[in-house]
C-alpha cells in the first residue's frame, strides 16, 4: 500500500515574532524548507491540514511532496514544534531531499504476527 502525503505551501516574506503570530491567528503554520543546493525558503502551511497528516505515523518518515506556488518539491519533516497544552503546531522544518545525496532518518518498525509466533510462546522471546 503506497502512501503520499501533499502539504500546499505559501512562500512567506515576513519574518520574526510578529509575523508568526499573525499567520497562527489566520490558521497557518509558519514553516522553513532548506537543505540541498538551494537557500532556505520560508513558507506558511495550512494547520488543519498539517495536524490531519500528523495523524498518520507514516508522515514523519515518509517523503513528502510540497507544492510551493506551483512547483513541487520532495522533502522529509525533520523537526516539528507543538503548543505545550493545546493541540496546535508552532512551527515545522522541512528538510528537501536530493537523490544523489543520502540521508539518515528514524523509522518505526512493526512487527506482525510477534504475539502468536511460535518462539515467542514457547520460549518467552528469548
């Protein structure tokens, strides 16, 4: 089962305190691509649709295709800050992906089947 995940972006031209906290009013999510050859790109992303990716555990390793007015262009979620009481996004880093370069990420494995397999009843997983 193949997963995508699309994330429609906003080039941004204000920065700092201020200028995120008028995006967070207006439901957006302050947001900076960087990586690869190219500079960093600070972006505005749409927080319902940010908070209803995070749902899936696949979104944070996954790679992630971000239209930026247009253009598209693969990234990785490299770091994510969430509110310490509310369920809002503060802010997300994405980092852009290049195939002749590599990359080191964490993810998740699950394993099926590990309550019924044989070894594990009769041997206590050892």
């Amino acid at each position: 089962m193949a997963v995508s995940f699309e994330l429609n972006a906003e080039p941004r031209n204000d920065t700092g305190k201020g200028a995120s906290r008028r995006l967070r009013r207006g439901g957006k999510v302050p947001a900076i691509l960087y990586g690869g050859s190219q500079e960093p790109q600070a972006l505005s992303l749409h927080h319902n649709q940010v908070l209803r990716n995070l749902e899936h555990e696949a979104f944070y390793s996954h790679i992630l295709t971000v239209n930026i007015g247009g253009t598209d262009t693969r990234a990785v979620l490299r770091d994510l800050q969430r509110h310490p009481s509310k369920p809002v996004i503060l802010h997300v880093d994405l980092l852009r992906v290049s195939a002749t370069e590599t990359l080191r990420m964490h993810v998740p494995l699950h394993f099926l089947g590990e309550d019924i397999a044989p070894g594990v009843k009769l041997g206590g997983g050892n």
